[in-house]
C-alpha cells in the first residue's frame, strides 16, 4: 500500500487516493505478502472476471458502475492515464498480475503480436 501511494504521490498523479487503497489492499504484494517481491507478479484477489479473464476493479469515481481492469487501474495509479490509442499489456502475461514494473502502455497491434507469440509459445 505504501508502495503504490508514494509512486503515485511522488508524480504527482491521479488523485483517487480511495481508489489506491482499495485496489493495493486487493493485490498481494510486498507489504501484505512477506513471499513476495518487488519485481515478483502482485496478483489481484477480485473475484470479478471480464470474459477475457481479467480481473475487474470497481472505480465509481470514474463514473456509476464503472468497471476497469485491475491492471488498468494500477497502471493508471502508479503512472497515469493511458495514452490515447493504446492498452496497458504485461510482459509477464498474467492477467490477474497488478505489478506496475510488468506493466507498459502500447497499441493495439503490438499487443496483439504479443498475444500470439505467447499463445504459440504455450501451444
Ligand atoms: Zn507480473
């Protein structure tokens, strides 16, 4: 928790200080999970699963009822608003993982291209 607020703070971003606090308490991470590390995979606890199998983060202050990835949300608290046009991809490629060090805005196509290398490479 202290971890994702002093990144947050520190650059001055997003000021949904509520919405930090519930989605780290929700990740297993460093501060409540001593088996983990800094650059480990922080999975998200949520229940919540979109039909691509990520896991759901409930953000009201973006508006009633709205839903985000929750590797959306922790990258747009660690780093800010994703810029237009792109996604938030991991280069671990685990969809519940929230460890904004896996996580990287890109477009569309190069995260489709990744997609598939990793799906040949699982096949
Ligand atoms: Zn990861």
């Amino acid at each position: 928790m202290i971890t994702a607020l002093t990144l947050r703070t520190e650059r001055g971003l997003f000021q949904s200080v509520d919405a930090a606090v519930r989605l780290w308490a929700k990740v297993a991470g460093p501060w409540n999970t001593p088996e983990v590390g800094e650059d480990d995979c922080w999975y998200f606890g949520g229940r919540a699963r979109n039909r691509w199998g990520y896991p759901r983060f409930h953000w009201p202050e973006l508006g009633p009822g709205l839903n985000v990835g929750a590797h959306i949300a922790a990258y747009v608290l660690t780093y800010g608003p994703v810029p237009a046009g792109q996604v938030v991809a991991h280069s671990c490629n685990h969809k519940c993982c929230c460890n904004p060090r896996h996580l990287s805005a890109e477009s569309q196509s190069e995260n489709m291209r990744h997609w598939h290398r990793s799906r040949r490479r699982a096949a």
